[in-house]
C-alpha cells in the first residue's frame, strides 16, 4: 500500500495510483492570457555578484500570502502576462501562486557565464566559497532574495520545471534551501551518457548533439543553425568526419561540441555530471514526472526517482508516468498521441488532479491531502 499511494501511472482510460520540443512549447501560450498579474522585472544578485534576470508575477486579487512557484531557464524568462495564459499554468493559476521566472546564468538578460550541465561543484567546496557558484547555489541564493523581497509571499517555495528547466529543479534539491519546500523535476536529464538527450545507452545522437549545441551556446539567445540545404540528413552525410564539424563550420567556439568530440566515453567529466551520485537523500518533497514516449529524457525521471527511492523514509519521493511524449503533460488535454487517440485526458487531469494540489498541499498549511 505505501508504494501505490507515491506512484502515479497515467494511462489512456486508466489513472492508477501505483532540448528541442520545450522549447518550441514554451512560445505557445494563448494570447488572452490572465490580466489579473502584476509584472515586475528584476536583476537578482548572486554570492559572486553576478545579476540574473528573473520575472515575478504576483496576482492583483491577493486575499493572503501566497506561496511562490519558481522555474529556472535557458530558454527566456517571459516577461508577459500572457505566459501564463498556456494550458500549462491553467490549474495553478486558479489554485493560486506567485509567479516566477528566471534566466539562468549566462542565457537572455542574465548576467555570467552559461555552462551546460554545470557540474555541482558547491556540494563539495561548501556554501562559504563565494567562487564555487553552480545551479545549487544560484537556486539557494533566488529563494533567499525571493522570499525577503517579494510582498505578499508565505515564506514557502516550489521549483518545477520540464527538460533543462526541469534539471535545474532536481539540482536545486540537492541543498535545498530552508524555504524551498517542494520540487517538480519533470522530463530532467539525469545522464548525458547513458541515457538521456546526446547519447541513448551510450550511442551518441549527431544532429540532435549538434544542433541542440549550437543552439544553446552561439550567443546568449536561441540560435538556429543555418543548413544550407532543406534535408538535413542528406547535410550530415556529406559532412564526412566529424572532425569537419570544427574544421568547417565551429571553428572551436562551442564548448559542448568540443566536450563530445574530446570525450566520446564514459569517463570522469560524464561521471560527474551524472546525477544518481548526488542524490543520497531526500530533502524535500520531490514529484518527478516522465513522458513513456519522451525521445529525449525517459531515462532521467525515472534513475531520479529510483534513486531517490532508497533513501525515501519520510515518503516524500513521487513518481508520475503517462502517455506523453516530451513534456506532452504541459500541452493540450492529452486526449491523443499522433493517430492514437486515448479515452481520457490525460495531460488536463495530470495538470488539474495532480500538479496543482501537489504543490498546494506542500506549499500552503499542508492541511488537505492531494
């Protein structure tokens, strides 16, 4: 009974309790989106003095304090009320939060150096070094500044997020925060390597690799790579080795290009990265979520929450799996997968009957059950 009542398996008609497609989603959000949003714009500083811009949304018809729902991105902080207009938020924006985005290190208006897959250095060096900054630290030191500057907040914060934004959510739990009370790593990446995104059991996936680096680290906003002819695969055929790729076209400006090229196997740096070796306790409540026709990150939810699972003796470690493909979850009302059409919708009663409440349960006085 314990386990069935921390899984969740959404399948078509049957709801049993046992970098590329985000991205695209993200711009998708419906344009009569909720005027009743007050938006503000702020640079937040970091423990080395870097600023990154994060957008807070608070509602205009508070009644009382309201928790905070964060999410941390490459992909552009939204500076709009109409972001949260998107099918994705529907149900948490009638349960009531505050809103806020931000740009990660180095990505759209945020100042420093983008890294990818920054490796958690802090977790070894300490909190006390203000040099060794990574993810964990930049999630600590938000939350702090969160929680003290923004009106109306009840000291309480989730962090969620799906793909890259998601794996920034599971490092934040690492070493939480006293106010961050709840965590939603949905679709993250948890091995580069073995299985997920650049390489599945290990197989390294070349355009996907290519273009997925290209577009995070040409500039500080997504690049598109300008192919020179509309069939990409006949493009990678004739590229010949992949030597090419920086002869010709790189030149050696793109750190995760030269990363792949400089360690095809499973050595130290992939190691390192990899996520199960730091996850040897549950600090908070995390809901991991997983798409069973994601492309790119199956194999991450599932190591995060298995992983998480040893150690789980306050059961707070929760599994939800449907019929999803990447981040399908935050998108329509999953009532269908290409050609295949479910009896249920799934997506809709995940956002609606499992999202929200979760986090409302964690976040507010805990005082109903989800």
């Amino acid at each position: 009974m314990r386990r069935k009542a921390r899984l969740v398996l959404v399948w078509p008609g049957v709801l049993s309790l046992a970098l590329f497609a985000i991205f695209a989603a993200s711009a998708q959000v419906q344009e009569t989106a909720p005027a009743a949003f007050e938006q503000k714009s702020v640079m937040v500083s970091m423990r080395d003095g870097v600023k990154l811009h994060t957008s807070i949304f608070i509602p205009k018809n508070m009644t009382g304090r309201l928790p905070i729902i964060l999410e941390r991105t490459p992909y552009q902080a939204p500076d709009q009320p109409r972001a949260l207009g998107s099918p994705r938020f529907k149900a948490l924006v009638d349960e009531g939060f505050i809103f806020v985005f931000q740009d990660i290190r180095g990505r759209y208006k945020s100042e420093g150096q983008f890294v990818m897959q920054r490796a958690p250095v802090s977790l070894t060096t300490g909190k006390n070094d203000p040099k060794a900054v990574d993810e964990v630290t930049d999630a600590y030191d938000t939350v702090e500044w969160l929680i003290r500057n923004v009106p109306g907040n009840n000291g309480r914060v989730g962090i969620f997020g799906i793909s890259y934004p998601g794996w920034t959510a599971a490092m934040a739990t690492l070493d939480p925060h006293p106010a961050l009370k709840a965590a939603s790593p949905q679709a993250s990446p948890a091995d580069m390597f073995l299985g997920d995104d650049f390489h599945h059991n290990g197989a390294f996936r070349l355009s996907y690799g290519f273009e997925y680096a290209t577009m995070m680290e040409t500039n500080k906003e997504s690049f598109r790579f300008n192919f020179d002819r509309y069939d990409t695969y006949e493009w990678y055929l004739r590229l010949g080795a992949l030597s090419n790729v920086n002869e010709k076209y790189l030149k050696g400006t793109i750190p995760t290009w030269n990363d792949f090229v400089e360690h095809p196997n499973y050595d130290d740096f992939w190691q390192k990265q990899a996520m199960a070796g730091y996850l040897t306790r549950v600090n908070i409540p995390t809901l991991s979520v997983a798409g069973w026709w994601d492309q790119e990150d199956f194999y991450g939810p599932l190591k995060i929450y298995n992983t998480l699972e040893k150690h789980d003796k306050q059961r707070m470690n929760f599994l939800v799996a449907g019929p999803w493909n990447h981040g399908g979850w935050a998108r329509g009302d999953g009532s269908s997968l290409g050609r295949i059409k479910f009896d249920s919708n799934t997506s809709e009663y995940y956002r609606q009957k499992i999202e929200a409440p979760w986090f409302a349960y964690w976040l507010r006085t805990r005082a109903r059950r989800f």
